[in-house]
C-alpha cells in the first residue's frame, strides 16, 4: 500500500528541473513530460495541483511554461506530497475501543476516556516522524545531492531542454 502515489514522485522529478531551468526559461509541461517519459496528460494534472497550493506558477509568452514560485529552499517534500496527495493522513482511528462489547450501552471508565488510545497514539507519533523527516528536504537539497551523484545530469537536461526550446 503506498501512501504516496506516482504524483508525488513524478512532480518531485518536475521540479527539481524546474529548480534550475536552463537559461532561467520556464519548462512547458509537454516538454517535461516527454523528457520525463511520462503522460502529458497525468503530468498537466499533477501541475495544476501544484500551482493551487503556490509552488509553481506559469508563465505566459513564446517561452511560457511553469516555473518555481517560490525559491528551491523554501519547497519540502512534504509541501509537494500535500499540494498533489491533499493532507495526509497515515491512520484513521475508528474509536474501537468505544464500540466494544465490554462498554456497549454501559459508561466508559475514566482511563478509558483521557486521550487516544495507546495503537492511535503510535499511529500519530509515526505521523509526525513522516511529517519531520519530508519537511527538512527540500528541492535545493535534492538538486545538491542529484549534482553530487550525477554531476553530468543536470548538463545534460539543460541541453535537451535548449534543443527543444529553440530548435534549430
């Protein structure tokens, strides 16, 4: 079961060119699609989630297109699985405890009664451990580390995006 589906890791692959586009130009969803092998389609979608929650905005004109809205150190993981998963939720407590046949119809007894139980509580700490751990990446940490491993990568993007953008 995967809580964060394909959206998330097609647009965290998006931005990250979009952190640092060639030329500064804005990247048109089409292109990154096909330069990502991915459906433009799916992608379009993924992108308009992403300009509602403010991480991308498009830009209009011959060389129009999505780019950053904001700088790549201010973007967290976490801020893209919530603009194109909606807020995440790891476990969804049906109050069990309440239903049982051992206080069905009868009052509950007080230890009973204060806070979430001890399963909700582990399912909530696990949660914020999520949470925490996405929201101290970035995508400037994400392109530092795609450079540090794959210096050429990004050269080489850069250039096919210029291919595309002004062929020749």
């Amino acid at each position: 079961m995967a809580v964060l589906g394909k959206g998330v890791e097609y647009a965290l692959h998006c931005l990250l060119y979009l952190s640092s586009p060639p030329d500064a130009h804005s990247l048109a969803v089409g292109d990154i699609a096909r330069f990502q092998g991915v459906s433009e389609t799916y992608l379009a979608k993924v992108f308009t989630k992403l300009k509602k929650a403010g991480l991308v905005r498009s830009a209009l004109g011959a060389k129009g297109g999505y780019e950053l809205a904001r700088p790549p150190e201010q973007i967290t993981f976490w801020d893209v699985a919530v603009a194109v998963e909606g807020e995440i939720r790891l476990f969804e407590c049906w109050n069990i405890r309440e239903k049982g046949a051992l206080y069905r119809g009868k009052p509950r007894p007080d230890w009973a009664k204060r806070g979430p139980c001890t399963i909700h509580q582990v399912m909530m700490d696990a949660e914020a451990q999520v949470k925490a751990a996405l929201g101290t990446k970035t995508l400037a940490w994400l392109a530092q580390e795609v450079n540090r491993k794959v210096p050429k990568h990004q050269e080489q993007a850069a250039r096919w995006f210029l291919q595309i953008m002004s062929p020749e």
